[in-house]
C-alpha cells in the first residue's frame, strides 16, 4: 500500500498544486500560513514540514525564518518533491530530504517544530505509530507538532470525494483517525489541542511534550 501510494503521488505531481488551487487556494494558503505561525518559532528555528508534498507549507515557513533558521521537508515522492525543488530553489533556508514519515534521518531533538498538512490521515497503521514516535524522537523538549487536516466538508460532492480518499486509505484506519483523532494524538502527547483554520474548511491539532 505504501509503494502504491507513493507512485499515486509520483503521477499526482504534475497537477497537484492546479487540483488544490481550482478547490481551496485562498483557504488553503491561509490556513498554511497559520500553521507556519503556530509553530512559533522565532528567526533562528529549525522547523521540519513532514509529508511536505510540493512544498505549499516550507514557503510559508520561510517567511518568518532568518539567517540562522531553516525549514526542512519530507516526502518519500520523488515526483511530489521534484515539483517542490523547483518552487522552493530561490530560498537557501529550505531543504528537501526524500525520507518516509516512519523513518526520519535526523538526530534526536533537531528540530523546534514539527508540521504536517492534509497528510496525517494518510498514515496509517504500523507508518503512523513509527511516524509519531518519529515525531516526538525529532522534536526538542516542550516544543510542538502542528497537524493540520480537512475538517468534514459541508458539501455533499465534496463531502463524497473527502470519503473516497479515506476509503483509497484503507477505511476502517483512515476512519478511526477522522473520528478520534484528539484520542489517538493524546496517546502520543502530554497536552493536545485543537484550532481551526481560516475559512473553517481545515482543523490544526496543537501536540506538546513536557519532556
Ligand atoms: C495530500 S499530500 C499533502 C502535501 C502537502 N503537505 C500539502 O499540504 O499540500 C500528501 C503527501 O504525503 C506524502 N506521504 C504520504 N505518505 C507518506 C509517508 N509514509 N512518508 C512520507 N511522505 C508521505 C505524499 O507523497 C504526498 O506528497
């Protein structure tokens, strides 16, 4: 499942950030905006955008970031990363490391913040488990995981397409996450919290350790 969804991806590259812009571009900037915000990381942090896709998410990152900062992204698509090479080539404080979610190369405590968008519900299983631990191994001590995720939609065509990506996840897992997410994230995390994103179409969950 996990090759498969990584070729699916490959192919989506080419019309990806088109699919987005044509459903939810002004939302969706918004909202990845405000997730680059939460993270609240000064000019110096280093911030890790897992499942990072073409990138939409490190651009936001880049904006608050200084001299001594960087925004690093992961993906095990080359094809999604390829696209996310050429949108993010002008800005030296990112970087792209093509790496599955369960298995991160870095060393423990690297980073002050840790995002993910739209892709959480993707992880299922052994990957998420892996990809939580992973999670709070990168992250240093109080600092936050920001996951970000469609809230149900409100319209029915859209409702329907929503329910055909989880079904294509594997829809007992994908369901569970959807129905219990603040339950499975508190498994993992001292204190979890939930915001909404601009134009209510998208929630970010708020996730810190004490140690
Ligand atoms: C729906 S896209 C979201 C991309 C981006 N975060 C955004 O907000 O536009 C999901 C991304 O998750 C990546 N992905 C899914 N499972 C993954 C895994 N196990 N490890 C790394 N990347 C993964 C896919 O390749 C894809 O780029």
């Amino acid at each position: 499942m996990g090759r498969f969804r990584q070729k699916y991806y490959d192919l989506f590259a080419a019309v990806y950030d088109r699919f987005v812009a044509l459903h939810a571009s002004d939302h969706q900037q918004r909202a990845r905006h405000l997730l680059a915000e939460k993270t609240g990381g000064g000019a110096d942090a280093k911030v890790l955008d897992l499942c990072t896709g073409t990138g939409a998410v490190l651009l936001h990152h880049q904006m608050g970031l200084g001299k001594g900062g960087m925004c690093v992204g992961v993906d095990f698509s080359a094809g999604m990363l390829n696209v996310a090479k050429e949108k993010t080539k002008a800005y030296p404080s990112i970087f792209l490391v093509q790496a599955d979610a369960g298995y991160l190369p870095f060393k423990n405590r690297a980073f002050d913040a840790v995002t993910c968008s739209h892709a959480f519900y993707e992880l299922k299983g052994e990957t998420r488990d892996r990809s939580l631990h992973e999670i709070k191994r990168v992250l240093k001590k109080g600092k936050p995981f920001l996951m970000m995720e469609h809230d149900l939609p409100a319209n029915r065509v859209v409702r329907a397409l929503f329910y055909v990506r989880l079904l294509s996840m594997g829809a007992g897992k994908a369901l569970e996450i959807l129905k219990h997410e603040g339950e499975v994230l508190g498994r993992y995390f001292d204190s979890v919290y939930k915001v909404n994103a601009p134009g209510g179409k998208s929630k970010i969950w708020i996730c810190k350790n004490n140690t």
